[in-house]
C-alpha cells in the first residue's frame, strides 16, 4: 500500500512539473509576441517622429505626421522577427493594421524552445503559438489658438511645446509625441 501512495504521489508532482513547463513555454511565447508586436511599432513610430522632424520646415505638412498619417516607407516586420529572435521565437504571420483609428501591427508567433519530454501523454516537445497587437497612439495636437511668427505650438498630454524650425538642438523625443501600446 505504501509503494502504491508512494508512486501516485510522485507521478502526480510529475505531473505538476509537465503543467508548469506547460505554462513557461506558453508565458514565454506571449512575452515574444508581445514584444515583436510592440518592436514592429516603435519602428513606424520612429518613422513617424523622423517625418515630423523633417516636415518642420515645410509648412503645414508636419501637421499630418503629427497626428500618424504620414507616408511610411518602412516596414516594422523586420524589428518583428528581430525581437521574436530575441526570445527565441520566429514570426509566423506579421500584418499591418487599424485599431480604433491607430495603426500598428499584429504579429503571431511561435516559440523555438519546447515543454521537452514529460510524463504526461501528449505534452511531449509542445511548442507554443501566440498572438499580440500593438498600435501606435498620435499623443498631440496642433496648439491653433497660438500664433504668430514660424514657431510651432503643439500641446501633447497637457504638456505645451513650443518649437522653432530653425532650431537644430529641439529636444523631442518619438515618446513625446506618440505612444506605442499592446492593444486588447
């Protein structure tokens, strides 16, 4: 009787262990997915900043990047694979896409690494998929009761800005004028 207690209870922390596997390599995957999806936005969200910036001096065209519609050349799938390769994860499917009026992107992934060999039949090298979102948030707006010479005034979050084309040292920063979210 005692072998038979003995045995039941080492099979069933082995099969807690196969469950915790289970839930590391599934945590693991959604951590890479996460951040592929957020690594293929910041990458536009750079884009979109870099756009602002040489757009100052151009009329009124900064005002399109500002609010993340301006035309990217990029592609964030390439910072996608390069994050999933960082938690050793390969991307399966990476698409562009509109969330509630932000753009970002959806990428899936799968992971490299396994719940290796367990003995619970049918857990065995189980791989893990995993999908996230992340879009990018224009944070600002032009500030149009501000006027007057060619300064630009912008409020972002209830912070003013006031920039000066001119200027070659303006302190701005991509994260001051949009934010980069996992979206549900």
């Amino acid at each position: 009787m005692y072998a038979v207690v003995m045995a039941g209870l080492l099979f069933l922390a082995f099969a807690f262990f196969a469950v915790a596997q289970a839930s590391t390599v599934r945590n693991g995957g959604q951590s890479a997915a996460d951040s592929a999806a957020l690594g293929a936005a910041q990458d536009d969200r750079d884009e979109l900043f870099d756009g602002f910036m040489d757009a100052l001096d151009d009329g009124d065209a900064w005002k399109e990047w500002l609010a993340g519609d301006g035309p990217l050349e990029g592609d964030g799938c390439g910072e996608a694979d390069h994050f999933a390769g960082q938690n050793r994860s390969d991307v399966l499917s990476c698409d562009a896409i509109t969330r509630n009026g932000d753009d970002g992107y959806t990428v899936e992934i799968e992971t490299r690494f396994d719940t290796g060999d367990t003995i619970v039949p049918g857990t065995d090298n189980k791989k893990a998929k995993a999908e996230a979102t992340a879009v990018i948030q224009p944070l600002c707006e032009p500030d149009e009761d501000e006027g007057g010479g060619d300064e630009i005034h912008i409020t972002c979050e209830d912070e003013d800005f006031t920039i000066d084309p001119d200027d070659e040292d303006i302190d701005l920063k991509p994260a001051d004028l949009f934010d980069v979210v996992l979206a549900d």
